[in-house]
C-alpha cells in the first residue's frame, strides 16, 4: 500500500469507436452463480472449449449476427443501463490532450500483463470495461428508441439482478451511434487493469481482434452510476499520531460518534479508533479532491513504520476492521464531475479513491476473440 506510484495507462486515440459483436450469453440460471466462474479458471487454453461444451449443452449462447448491444439491470432498487461494443484501442494519442478514454487510477504493470496473457490464452474477454460520461442527446434518444422495442433477452439471474438485454442492428441506429460517439470523451470508471491489458493485447497482436477490447458505456446523465467511497484504515496509528500529521494542513477536533458522523462531507474525514471520535476539517485548493490531500500530503507525514493502509467498502466494514491499536478513516463520496475535472486536467487519483456501482454482471455479455 503506498509504496509506489502505479503507472498510468497509455492514451487511446479519437475518435472513439464501438464495433459490433458476435456476443456470448451465459444462459440466465448460470449468470450470477459462482459456480459459472469455473469455465474461465486454469487452464485458461481450455476455456474456449469449455464455452464450446456449455453452448452444446444449452448453458450459453453465441449470436449469429453481430450487434452493438444495450445491457440494462437493476440491482438493490438502482437501475443502470449502458452500450456494449468492442471498443477500438489501435490507435495511441501522441499527447494527453488527444486521449478519448480517461484512467483515474493507475495500474501495476504485472497485474496488467497476468490479465493480458489469460485473456489471450482465453482468446477471450470475459467482461466489458466500465465507461461513463454524460452522453450527447442523439445518443441518449437511440437508446431510448432501442429501449421501446422488444429486447433480446430479458431474465432474473442467480444473484437477483434483474437483466434485459437488446441488440442493436439497425443501420441508422447505428451509424447515428458512431457519429454522435466520434467526439466523446469517457471516464474509465472501472476495469484500469482489463484496459492497460487491453492495450499490450492490441501492440503484441496488431491487425488481429485484439485491436479492440470489450466494454460498456454508461450515461451518468441518463443511467446514473452510484459513486460511493472506499474508506481506510491504518495501522500502527493513533488519534495522537494523525493529530500531529495535520499541524498545519488541517483542522483536527475531537467529536462525539454522533457529531463526526454528522460532520462527514467533502472536505471533512472521520476518525476513529474504535473507542474515540474525531473529525479532519481539510484546507482543499479548488478542484482537490479529499482522498489526494490523504494521501498525497496527510499519510506520508505518518512515521514511514506507520504508513499501511487498508480498503473497506462501507462504514459497517471499516468499523468492524479498526485494528488495536490503529485508526478507521471514515472518506466522503466522491463527487463525480470532480473525479472528471480532475482526470481532464491530466491527474490520476490514488488507489482505491471510488467505487463505481452497480457493474454489470459476469457473463451477460462476453466477446470470443475467434470470432474476428
């Protein structure tokens, strides 16, 4: 944790592009099992006959014709729906300026390079990437005629998402697609690791199905993905330690449980260490997110010994995980034109800074590298 700088993903070139697939479907009883992940464990030279033996006996699906689809589902009362397609990474931006899909985090090059071998061997991506952005309205209003009609699939899978799932073949639909995408700009919102293997896929097999990489485009302004926070915990840690650490970048009070709760916002971190409360009031620059003055200048103050952090998705998990002797650090949600504001000017946030929700669901829609 916090031992390095991750690097930064390369730059893929405008003008963004979607192709259409031939898309794999596991069938709805399989989706949502654990028991499905099986077909893409080792040996991952095996998986492609693996899918080929679930096809024969009913559990999956490959369309015959290919499509751009729209994948929509509803999890814990919140409905997103997003463009499936084959997203074309065969061209690198010469400057920062010219990239059409936005990383917010950086990535381990080994961890990359893994996914990248097993997808090839695979010859296979097994799940899209998530991208967000606030579409143009020509999009939104073919998503909404695709919408009106009959969709391709409709199912309540294993982990009681309900799915619908629509292909679109339409040549208006979509040439109208591929012009109002062309401009676009999107937030890699989830998928860093899926993405940078995407891109050593496409420079080791150039000219091959590897030029392009599966992903799901959602619009935050139609669909809205919750973007929730990640928060800490640190060991070795205590009030006092952290007290010292912010002398000068911030404001540290001692609060009641109820009091810091309340206290929680976009500048204002909760502390506890299981028994006492307290509450960091952050002196943010404009355009600064909270988890980059965390880590950036609050944690390297730490004694070195006690710089080793750990992620939790929610309060209850945090609470639960305070370690004796250490310290919970409770983070405000981002927001999400901050985390595009600051992706546009070029800066990448610290590891674990959001949690992007609900995804789409593994095996929904998968896309064979055999068949291109």
């Amino acid at each position: 944790m916090d031992s390095g700088a991750p690097d930064s993903p390369a730059g893929v070139a405008g003008p963004l592009r979607f192709a259409p697939f031939r898309a794999l479907m596991l069938s709805s009883r399989r989706v949502g099992d654990p028991a499905s992940a099986r077909a893409f464990a080792r040996p991952y030279r095996g998986v492609t006959e693996r899918l080929r033996r679930w096809e024969r006996q009913g559990h999956l699906v490959h369309d015959a014709d290919a499509a751009l689809y729209l994948h929509e589902y509803t999890a814990n009362g919140l409905t997103v729906r997003g463009l499936v397609g084959a997203l074309d990474v065969s061209e690198r931006a010469s400057e920062p300026g010219g990239r059409v899909v936005l990383p917010h985090e950086g990535v381990e090059p080994q961890q990359s390079a893994e996914l990248a071998e097993r997808m090839h061997q695979m010859r296979l991506n097994p799940a899209p990437i998530l991208l967000v952005h606030r579409g143009p309205a020509e999009v939104r209003a073919v998503v909404h005629d695709v919408v009106a009609g009959r969709p391709r699939a409709e199912f309540t899978d294993r982990s009681e998402r309900f799915n619908r799932v629509w292909a679109i073949r339409d040549p208006l639909q979509l040439a109208s697609l591929a012009t109002h995408l062309a401009d676009c700009r999107v937030l890699l919102a989830d998928g860093h690791h899926r993405y940078a293997a995407y891109l050593q896929m496409q420079q080791a097999h150039p000219g091959t199905a590897a030029d392009r990489g599966l992903a799901m485009l959602v619009d935050q302004d139609d669909t809205p993905l919750f973007l929730g926070a990640i928060h800490r915990t640190l060991t070795h840690t205590s009030l006092r330690d952290v007290r010292r650490a912010v002398d000068g970048l911030a404001s540290f009070a001692e609060a009641t449980e109820q009091q810091a709760m309340a206290a929680l916002g976009p500048s204002t971190l909760v502390l506890t260490d299981g028994t006492d409360w307290a509450r960091i009031e952050l002196r943010l620059s404009p355009g600064r997110a909270a988890v980059e003055m965390l880590h950036e200048e609050l944690v390297p103050r730490l004694p070195p010994a006690r710089r080793q952090v750990a992620y939790h998705h929610s309060v209850e998990e945090t609470l639960a995980h305070v370690p004796p002797g250490g310290v919970g650090v409770l983070m405000p949600a981002p927001d999400f034109d901050l985390v595009d504001q600051i992706v546009t000017g070029n800066r990448l946030l610290p590891e674990k800074a959001t949690s992007f929700q609900p995804k789409p669901g593994l095996g929904v829609l998968m896309r064979s590298l055999l068949d291109e």
